[in-house]
C-alpha cells in the first residue's frame, strides 16, 4: 500500500510538471511567432501605426491574446450627417408663488429637486427695497454779466475794426504779381539773388555807373517785362466777372478810408459802367477845351467856369441838362445789363426843370 501510495505521487507530480512544461513551450512558441511577425512587418516598411496594427492582427488571425483585439467590422453608412451630442434639458420645475397684492409681503418660491431625501427645498426671494425719492432740484440762479469796462469795450473794438479790414482785402483782390519793370529794379532783383539778401546800396551805385550801352540793355528788359505784366493783368481781369471788380472797387474805396495803404487804386477794366454825368459837368469839359483858360491855374480856371454857369440862363442850359437825361438812361440800361440788377434815378432830386422827362 505504501509503495502504491507513493507511485501515485510521483506520477501526479510528472502529470503536473508536463502540463506546466506544456504551458511554457506553447508561450515560448506564441512568443517566437509574435517575434517573426513583427520582423516581417519591419521588412515591409510600414509607415504608420494602423498599418502595423492591422498586419499583425492578419498574420495572427482570430486567436485572441492578451497583446491582440479582434477588430470591429465598420457599420455601414446610414447617411445621417453627424451632430452635436444633444443636451439633455432639466425637468420643468414647478412653481408655487404665495402673497397677497401690494401688500408689501415677502413671496416665497418653492422647487422641486431631487435629492437623496426627496424634500423640496425653499428659496425664498428678498423683498424689494423702494428707490429713495430724489430731492428735488433747485433751480439755478441766473449769473447777472457784469457790465464790461472800457479797456474791455476798446478792445472789442480794435478787434471788430480788426476783422472788418480783413474781409475787405478779401473783397479787394491783388493782381497778380510781374516781374520788375524798370532798370533800377531788374538791377537789384539781380544782386539779390547773388548775394541771397536785399542789396540796395550796391544796386544804386551800379545804376548810377551804367555806361549807355548797359542802360539800353536794361531798358529793352524793362519794356518786355512790362507787356508781360500787362498782359497777364488784362487775363487776370477777364478771368472775373464786372460785379466781382465792382465790389473790389468799393471794397478799395473803404480801405482807404480806414486809412490802409498799398490798395487805393481801382480796378481798371473796361467793363465796367460808367456813372452818369452831371450838367455842369459837360459845361466844365466844354469850357476846358475851348481854350480859354490856357495858362490858368486849375483852381482858379475852375472857380471862373463855375462862376459862368451859374449865371447862365436856363435856355442855355437846357442842352446841357438834356445830355444828363442820356447820361442817366445810359447808366441805368448798363446796369441792368451787365451787372443784372435794376436801378431805379427817378427818385433822385433832378437840378433842374429839364431834367424831367417830358409828358
């Protein structure tokens, strides 16, 4: 029995021992074809990861291990496009507001959550406090100015005139600029662009020691400058209209009677109307070119006609005033076309009988 016993034991313990050898063999074998198929892999050159992945579930097969996963056959296309993952919405929570209307009281809200005991929970909503009524506003008091002192008037003043003088160089138009158009001034205009700065001095001495056949040369550069001048002054004014020189004239006339120099003379252009021409005025002329009054001062030329005028008698003076009435009826159709305006010199005090038209 004993000797039974003992083979027994020993065969169970060889029946283990091979069934673990059995194990160790079949993993060292996986294991070598696991080697060989990754060597292969290697051979071939894969690039990616899927690549790998795939071969070496091939070459296994269907045999899951440990190391492998069967792969998933893809599902076939339905067409749906892909959207977001819908959100799930809470539940809509009933609510339950108790109070009484404009009662000032409290109003409590109750919800419905669910919680690990199943309670509702309270919430309850802090009154609103009043808005705190605003003062109200104090109207403003009106600043009284205080009366201006006279430096300050004064010099309101000087700015007003300041200003007035301003618009009327405005209106006045310059002329525009030409070149020099004497010798004198070609000479220095010349030294001043050599020595960059305004020489008088030399230019005065140089004129005063010109031999004749410089002067002439100088003189010749002084007539052409002036018909350019000429010329571009005649363009510029028929560059503007008769009633922008009309108001440039009059804007010159003010000037000179604020006392600005440099724009006293008027516009010339042969545009623009004539004013009528008094009676007196016509005997003046008349008297003038008799030659009566050759060698005669002016003043007293002027003192004697007028003395004659006013002793002459009125049938005398009836062609004098009847060229005034042409005079004024010229002016006044030249006006209106021209200057497209009306004039009316009906209104106008007439110096004598014969003026007025006759019925």
């Amino acid at each position: 029995m004993a000797i039974c016993r003992a083979g027994s034991k020993v065969l169970r313990s060889s029946s283990i021992y091979c069934h673990t050898a059995t194990i160790r063999v079949s993993s060292l074998l996986s294991s070598l074809r696991r080697v060989s198929v990754a060597h292969n892999i290697y051979c071939k050159s894969i690039n990616s990861p899927s690549q790998f992945r795939s071969s070496f579930i091939s070459h296994i097969g269907a045999k899951r291990t440990f190391a492998t996963r069967p792969a998933s056959r893809p599902k076939a296309h339905t067409g749906r496009t892909t959207t977001s993952p819908r959100v799930r919405k809470p539940k809509a929570i009933e609510t339950a507001a108790t109070g009484t209307e404009n009662n000032g009281t409290a109003k409590t809200t109750k919800f419905k959550s669910r919680g690990a005991t199943g309670k509702a929970k309270v919430q309850v909503k802090k009154p609103k406090s009043k808005a705190k009524a605003k003062p109200p506003k104090t109207k403003q008091t009106v600043r009284t100015k205080k009366p201006l002192t006279e430096e300050r008037i004064a010099a309101q003043a000087v700015q007003e005139k300041r200003k007035h003088i301003r618009e009327l160089k405005l209106l006045a138009l310059s002329p525009p600029k030409g070149p020099p158009a004497t010798p004198f001034l070609i000479i220095s205009m010349e030294l001043s662009k050599e020595k960059h700065a305004i020489a008088g001095k030399e230019a005065a001495e140089k004129f005063k020691n010109l031999i004749p056949e410089e002067l002439e040369h100088y003189n010749r550069i002084a007539h052409q400058n002036k018909a350019a001048s000429r010329e571009a002054y005649n363009s510029w004014i028929q560059s503007l209209t008769p009633e922008d020189i009309r108001k440039a004239n009059i804007a010159r006339n003010a000037l000179t009677r604020l006392g600005i120099k440099g724009l006293s003379r008027h516009l010339k252009d042969e545009r623009q109307v004539k004013r009528p021409v008094p009676a007196h005025a016509f005997f003046l002329k008349e008297r003038f070119n008799s030659g009566d009054m050759h060698g005669m001062a002016l003043p007293d030329a002027a003192r004697l006609i007028m003395r004659e005028w006013r002793e002459l008698g009125d049938s005398d003076k009836q062609k004098y005033y009847e060229t005034q009435r042409q005079s004024r009826a010229r002016y006044v159709q030249e006006v209106k076309d021209i200057y497209h305006r009306d004039i009316d010199l009906s209104a106008a005090t007439p110096t004598h009988p014969a003026t007025a038209p006759a019925a």
